[in-house]
C-alpha cells in the first residue's frame, strides 16, 4: 500500500479502538479532540457532539491500490460507507467511518 500524507489531525475520543484502522492499517498518528490549550469546556462539548454525528472532520486519501486499500480497511472493521466504485465525475473511490464517526474518502491515484 502507498499512502502518504504530510500532516492530518483526524480526532478520535477512544485510541484503543481506532488503532487497528489509523496505524496498524494506514499508518497514521492520532489526535485527541479538544487538544488546543485554548480549547474551552462548551467547545469541547460541540466537538464530542459533532463527532458522534460524523460531522467533525473528513479526510480524502488516495492510493495505487483501491480495491486492496479498501479491503484491508474493511477487515479492520471500519464502517463502510460505500464500496469502491466509478464516481460519474471520473473518480474511482470508496468511503467508510472510522470509530470516531470521521469520514474516509479513498480514491485510486
């Protein structure tokens, strides 16, 4: 798999359970949510409720190899959102969720 990515904070509330998909899967570090200094109580609320509706933070991908990605990220567990497909604008990809609720776009490279 080749997957690369200069910098990306994907929150995530339960390290435990995201690792299989972000580091042992993709390679990724984590970030806990709310993690700024500045960050208040009220925001930190807004954020565990944006989180648990998936509304949070995204993140597109791409790789050589869609169809391995994806199965690979299937047998982790994540959430498919949508198997790999043609996109009408020209683009092949896949979506799932991680644990967190963050959408996962994949698409071929």
């Amino acid at each position: 798999m080749d997957i690369t990515i200069h910098a990306s904070y994907l929150p995530q509330d339960d390290p435990e359970e995201v690792v299989a998909i972000y580091r042992d899967v993709l390679g990724f570090v984590l970030h806990p949510p709310g993690a700024d200094p500045g960050t208040t109580d009220d925001e930190r609320r807004t954020i565990a409720e944006m989180m648990a509706e998936g509304t949070y933070a995204a993140i597109d991908l791409a790789t050589k190899d869609l169809d391995g990605t994806f199965e690979q990220v299937q047998a982790s567990g994540a959430e498919v959102v949508q198997d790999p497909i043609e996109q009408p604008y020209g683009v092949h990809d896949c979506a799932f969720r991680d644990p967190a609720g963050n959408m996962v776009r994949i698409a071929q490279a």
